[in-house]
C-alpha cells in the first residue's frame, strides 16, 4: 500500500467491528475496528493506510488558485452569528467543532469517508485479534441503520438467532432509528455478563422483534481446521489478522499429511482483515501471479503479486463464500476466481472494493477517514457495491437452517468427489 494505513472495513467483533470490517467492511460489537497502526513487520489492514498526523506547516493556504482562508471565512462568520445569536446559551464549541468536521466529509457523499471523534478513534485503534467483550456479531455502520453482517460461531449473537442483515432498530426500549450507526454501537456493547435489548427489523417479517443477548467476552479465533469425511480437508478463516498466515500454514501441513483429495477454504462471515495477510493466504493457494490491484486518485497503481511457496497450489479447491464474506476475504475469493484456481459456492459476497486511510487530528481531536484508493481483483473487475457472484450459488432460506444443516458446505463436497458439475 501508498506511505500512507486499514477495516474494514470493517470490523466489529461486537465485543464490535468498524468492515468493513473490515476492509470489514464490519465492524464486530465488542470490538469497533481493526486496528489503526500496524504492528511491526506488519501492512496495515486493507483498510487503511499509515495514519499520520498533518501539521498546520503542511497545510497550504492557497492550493489550485483557491485562497483557503478566504474560502472559509463564512464558516467563522457563521460561528459568530450562533454564539452571539442563538437562544439556548451558553453553545458547547467542541460540538459546533465536531459538527463542522462531519458536515465537511459528508459533502462528499461518500459513505466511507467520514470523521471519528476522540472516542471513535480510540476505539478503532482496538487490535484485530484477541479477546473482546460483546455480543460478538460483525456489523455495517455504513448502513442507515446498524445492520449484522453475520455472528461469530458460538457467539451470543449467534445464539439469540440473529441473521445477516438483521438491522438495530432500538436498543434497551429506546428507539434508534435517527442515530448514526456509529453511536448506536457505544449502546450495544458493554461488559460481559450484562444484558442488553436489541428490537430487531428483518426482511420478511412485518414486525419488528426483540431479542435479549447476555453480553460475553468474545475470543476471536483466525483459523479453524479438520479433516471431513470422504477424506476432504477443511479450513475456516475467521478474520485476516496478524498471526493468520502462520496459523493456516501450521494448520495446511497438519491436513495434508492426511492426503485430502481436495480442500475446502470456508470465508462465509469473514469481515476482513490485514493486506498483507490477504496475500499470504491467497498466496497458499494461487503459485503465481496477480492478487489484486490498488488505483490511487493521483492515478497511480499498486500491483500486489501471489509470495512463492504456497501448500495448496494444487489441490482441488472450493471456497465458500456469503453475504458476510467481505474486504480481505473478496480479495482472496476474487483472486481464486479470477485465476480458475477453485470454484466459489454459496452467495454474493459483501462488495467492499475501496481502500481508507485514517489521519490522526492534532491536539486528540479524532482523525478523518477518508477513501484514498480502490481495489481491483486480477482479471481487473471492480466488486465495490456488487460483490462477488459464486460459481455456484446455494441460497440459505430466510427461515434458516436446522441444526446440522449446511447445504453450501454439503455442495462443495459434492464438487470435490465428483458428484457434482458446476455451471460456469
């Protein structure tokens, strides 16, 4: 990536995740968003670039003929007039402050651009991994209401039966709807063993429901791993952080030394993660070439190349992938497609194909998050807002599954023993 840090977005591991995840494109309750500053020897997180810290020194009065000050002098005239003016005094000037800030990035109407206050900020900077304190369910902020983008397994999320796409629409008896998503995160976490009251709106149903989720500390796993029946190896990838790479390396060679006769990679509720641990796992599966393209405003591009030395560079493969499957997990999906190197099942991905960088204010104001650059898969496509289409799609119902139940998992087995034939 640029000189310049990650998610997801988005992540919220709920205990919250900012998605965007990472890239999460989510955000995990219980943990607002990867983190801000790389850990050393680390890329940032897909989401961002370095942050940094502008000194006024670097801001220029005048840029493209544009006398800066001359531009902003009605905002100041305007302050005056409210503290001289307004009927309810005396005004607080951190919030006229802050407010003028939001209204400044929301100009662009771009949904990830936006500005975190001090509060906000330190909560991003929460690390990507580890134990958190939540209800353990990823989340969009970028919605108009707080929207799941999938729960974490064995999470009191995922117990009280909350669903993908499931929007907060009131937390504790009280009504949420004209709250930025943001904010109405701070309601939903909380210590572990406390109980909070989500009022739940879902597609389908015609009225709004409660659930009452006992809040737990979440510890976030990055690779499960195990041997299914019919001798297939199987992998899931819970996030991109920092120690993925060597994980699913340790957890490759343990299950080939059963000699699978294919591989499931399952990234279904993967908010994102890490850049660099994006490459390195699709790099365990692609032996060369493109892993995805970063475009900068200026024009400037980044192309990211598969490392040498992958464990899995040929056999059979399927990656499973839904709505919940987003940033760093389309990069690795998108690549795996792009390249034929295994078939996608399931549902359309999340579609978060656009890379933030968050800069640090002076005087602990916060930082802008600001969209510096989009991303592109290897056959060149563009997946922001689209996601990716499965080679085969295997819808899950509405209603859900029964216990046990896994028909994407069930189709890819199929695959991989021959009982099945994509239609590509």
């Amino acid at each position: 990536m640029k000189s310049n840090t990650w998610k997801v977005g988005l992540v919220l591991a709920v205990a919250i995740g900012f998605t965007g995840l990472a890239f999460t494109s989510g955000v995990a309750l219980g943990y607002v968003a990867p983190r801000i500053t790389a850990a050393a020897g680390d890329a940032p997180p897909i989401e961002l670039a370095i942050p940094r810290i502008l000194s006024r020194d670097e801001i220029t009065p005048e840029v493209d003929g544009i006398d800066q000050e001359q531009l902003i002098a009605p905002i100041w005239e305007a302050w005056d007039i409210l503290l001289n003016d307004y009927v309810d005094q005396p005004l607080d000037n951190e919030a006229l402050m802050r407010g003028a800030l939001r209204g400044l990035v929301d100009a662009l109407e771009d949904p990830h651009t936006s500005y975190m206050d001090p509060e906000q900020f330190l909560q991003a900077n929460l690390p990507l991994n580890g134990e958190f304190e939540g209800i353990g369910a990823f989340v969009d902020t970028e919605a108009e209401y707080l929207t799941i983008i999938s729960t974490m397994p064995g999470s009191p999320a995922e117990q009280a039966g909350l669903h993908a796409g499931d929007e907060v629409i009131g937390v504790n008896g009280e009504d949420v709807t004209g709250l930025d998503p943001s904010l109405v995160i701070r309601q939903v976490l909380g210590p572990a063993g406390s109980t909070v009251s989500l009022t739940i709106r879902r597609e389908g149903l015609t009225e709004p429901f409660v659930v009452e989720i006992v809040r737990a500390k979440i510890d976030l796993p990055s690779v499960e791993s195990e041997m299914l029946e019919d001798n297939i190896a199987y992998v899931r990838l819970l996030t991109f952080g920092a120690d993925t790479s060597n994980d699913l390396t340790r957890a490759l060679r343990d299950l080939q030394r059963e000699d699978p006769v294919g591989l499931i990679l399952d990234l279904r509720g993967n908010g994102g993660g890490f850049l660099t641990s994006a490459i390195d796992v699709a790099s365990e599966f692609i032996p060369d070439g493109v892993i995805l393209i970063e475009r900068f405003g200026d024009g400037e591009e980044t192309i990211h190349q598969a490392r040498p030395g992958g464990k899995a560079v040929e056999i059979n493969l399927v990656v499973l992938i839904n709505g919940g499957t987003a940033s760093a997990s389309e990069i690795v999906a998108g690549a795996v497609q792009d390249h034929e190197r295994g078939l996608l099942v399931g549902e359309t991905s999340f579609g978060k194909g656009s890379v933030q960088n968050w800069v640090e204010l002076d005087d602990n104001q916060g930082a802008i998050r600001v969209t510096i650059a989009r991303w592109y898969t290897p056959g060149d496509r563009l997946i922001h807002g689209i996601g990716l289409s499965p080679d085969v799609e295997v819808l899950i119902p509405e209603s859900g599954l029964d216990e046990g139940e896994d028909p994407q998992l069930d189709e890819a087995i199929k695959l991989l023993l021959g009982e099945a034939v994509p239609n590509r």
